[in-house]
C-alpha cells in the first residue's frame, strides 16, 4: 500500500518544492494537494461531492491558508474522533513563538519552520519524509519502510 500524504498548502512554488523533494526514488508515496482549509477537511471528511472520507497516513499543513486557516483545520482534525489519530505535521514559515505554542496546545506532532533557501528547504522535507515514512511507527501497525519509485501526484 502506497504512503498516503495530504499536503495542505495554497503557494504552488513550495507545493512544487515538496513534490520535488518527495519525488525521489526512496520511497513509494502518494501525495494530495489541497490549497485551502476547506478542500482539505472535506477531503478528510468525505464531504460530497467525495462520496467517502479519503484515508492519509500523514498530513503536512501550513497555517497561513486562504478561507479557513491551518490553525482551525488542526483544532478540528484533532477534535474529530474519526481523524484525530492523523499525524499532522505543521509545515509553514511562521518562526512566531505563539503560533509554534498554539500548534502543539492543538495537538500537532510536529512543528517545522519552511526554511528560506533551496538545499536547506529540500533537506528538512526529506528529513520529514525519512523519519515519519521509515522510522516512525502510525496507527494501523506497520512501520512504513517503503522502498523506491515515488508516485506522487497533484490534485489541487
């Protein structure tokens, strides 16, 4: 079974950027894009026209999203009993203090700050790919020790 990932992000340059860097030849992924927070509940949740709730193993989330923001999505992934044992990883480029505080008063398994420039950028999605997809034990058993050819696509 693929590696399902849930990117909740509006900037297509770091929707690219994360592609890129999960596109390698390390694991086996599949990776959806939602732009706002409300694409990415209904997503989640099953909300028609999606007849059924999709299934991500992992979720990355910037906060700053257009409509509703990744700061209410977490709040209400995490009070959803159906969804709240969804690992959600806090990807976005608030170094604020408040928001890091808030981020994991709400529940999030990780906060990351998007570094500024290229190299640093692609290692930290790297790194988050290599611990959360090799090492880190999810519901549902198995640690994902996934090997080669990355299908990962955009569905924005």
């Amino acid at each position: 079974m693929p590696f399902e990932i849930l990117l909740v992000e509006d900037n297509h340059a770091d929707v690219r950027l994360i592609m890129e860097a999960f596109g390698g030849d390390k694991m086996i992924h599949h990776l959806t894009v939602a732009e706002d927070g409300v694409q990415a509940l209904a997503l989640l949740r099953g909300v028609p026209p999606r007849p059924e709730p999709a299934h991500f193993d992992l979720v990355l989330l910037d906060l700053n999203l257009p409509g509703k923001n990744g700061r209410e999505v977490l709040l209400e992934l995490k009070h959803d009993p159906k969804l709240k044992h969804v690992p959600v990883i806090v990807l976005t480029s608030s170094e604020a203090e408040e928001d890091i505080r808030a981020a994991y008063a709400a529940h999030a398994n990780c906060y990351v700050t998007k570094p500024v420039g290229f190299e640093q950028f692609m290692r930290v999605v790297r790194s988050i790919e290599e611990f959360w997809l090799t090492v880190s034990r999810l519901p549902g058993g198995e640690a994902h020790g996934y090997r080669f050819n990355s299908n990962s696509t955009y569905r924005g």
